[in-house]
C-alpha cells in the first residue's frame, strides 16, 4: 500500500526540503500522512478549479509547485476561492502536497527542466548555495549555451518551446549565446547573470525598472510567464512518481492553465 507519507519521502528525495527558501511553505499542507494513494494529481498551482479537477478525477492526492498556504490564516469559510479550495479538499478527503522553492532549486528541478526544455547544452549551477547527499550542486538558476544566434531567432524559438501566446524582452544589443534561466519571479536575480557572463537572461513577472537594468548591463531579457517557465516541471515530476510508484494512477492535468490572455 501506498501512502501520502511514502510518497513525502519520495520527494524530499528529489526536492529536500532543506533546499526551499526561509519564507516558503512546502510539505503536507492538507490531509493525512497515513493515507492510502491509489492516483495522484499534479499541476503547477492549487487552485479552486484544480481542486475540482482533481475531485472530478478521484484523486487522494494533489501535488502542486504552488502552495495553497503560504501564512497563517484566521479563518477557513466558502466566501473566498481560498477556503472553498481548503473545504473541497477537505470534504473529499484529497491530501495536498507542494514542492515549491525546493523544487526551483534541486538538481532536475525546475530550472534544470526549463533549461532542458530550451535547448540549452553544458547546463550548470549559478551561484550554488551547496551540494546535495549525491555531490551535486544546487540552487536557484541555470545557465547554459546555445549555437549563437541573433535574438529574435532565439525569441522565435523560445515562444516554440514553451508553448506561451507572447514574450516580453528587452534588446541588450547582444547575439544570444550564453543563456540564463529562472523560472517564476527571478527578476531581481539579475545581478547574479550579470556577474556570470551570461548575454540572455529567460525568466517572468519582470517590473519596468528591471527591462532598464538589464539594458544598461547588455543583457537581453525575455519574460515568457511564470505559467509557461514553471509548469514543464509538472510533466517531469508525474513521470518520476509514475516510475517510483508503478502501482498509482498518476494524472497530469490537462485544464489548468495560465489565466492572463494577449489580446
């Protein structure tokens, strides 16, 4: 028999918690440890209409990135998409579980899937904040190369590979070669692929002054979304539950996706 708490250990196995950030909640944010798991439901984020999803489909188990819970709340009523995600779970007996900061960081976590997913070749550790129980270096961004190219040939291909509607960028006078990646908010990590050498930096929720800066550091900076450089994790991480645990359904998601449209 599975259990919610067999498959906890699983991911602090490929996403120690060790790894998050001091702010970040992951974990068992709902549910039971000792539960039993016959199928498992996985997407980017836990929301209202995910819950539903995973309802729909007879999950025991949702796993997220996204937290559902980031803080303390004093309160748990159906007046807010928060508290009917809670009571959903709750009433249906689905266990949630999220990989956040952890997963950003981890060897084969989000940014390593991003970078693989771009294409990018001698993949390696910006900054790496330690090593893992395998030697390996982990933390926030990757960097890697690609066959050097002008930059809206590289636009082209990013839009391709990560399925999004639109990019935001800004020109840093520079053919693409040396690439960056920060998938999410990693906007103010900047500096940090500055200080690498890199000449494009790929991540998303990027402010106004942040297009400035990274033209006055000649770096060419692409938004492609938080949904789309985060959610090919969720594909990666339903294939490794599939391949631990051959005897669980696990689904992916096929309805949730980014809310924010190009008009």
């Amino acid at each position: 028999m599975t259990t919610v708490n067999d498959i906890l250990n699983f991911l602090e196995t490929i996403a120690p918690t060790y790894m998050k950030m001091d702010w970040d909640t992951v974990g068992l944010l709902c549910g039971r440890r000792d539960k039993e798991v016959k199928t498992v439901f996985v997407a980017l984020d836990p929301f209202e209409s995910v819950c539903y999803e995973a309802a729909q489909n007879n999950a025991d188990l949702l796993i997220t990135h996204h937290p559902l819970i980031f803080e303390a709340t004093n309160c748990v009523t159906a007046d807010t998409d928060f508290g009917r995600s809670v009571l959903l779970l709750a009433q249906q007996d689905i266990s949630l579980v999220n990989a956040h900061t952890n997963l950003d960081c981890a060897p084969g976590g989000v940014n390593d899937v991003l970078a693989e997913c771009l294409g990018l070749q001698n993949i390696s550790v910006i900054t790496p904040q330690g090593v893992d129980t395998e030697g390996r270096p982990w933390g926030l961004l990757r960097q890697g190369t690609v066959e050097t190219q002008p930059l809206l040939s590289f636009l082209s291909h990013v839009k391709t590979r990560l399925d999004c509607p639109g990019l935001r960028y800004a020109d840093g006078g520079k053919q693409v070669c040396r690439v960056a990646v920060g998938g999410g908010s990693c906007g103010s990590e900047l500096q940090h692929v500055a200080a690498a050498g890199c000449d494009t930096y790929i991540t998303a929720d990027v402010k106004y002054n942040q297009f400035w800066q990274a033209k006055s550091l000649d770096i060419n900076l692409i938004d492609a979304g938080h949904f789309y450089t985060e959610n090919p994790i969720c594909k990666v991480l339903a294939q490794r539950l599939k391949a631990t645990f051959p005897e669980i359904q696990v689904i992916l998601s096929q309805k949730h996706t980014d809310c924010a449209k190009f008009f």
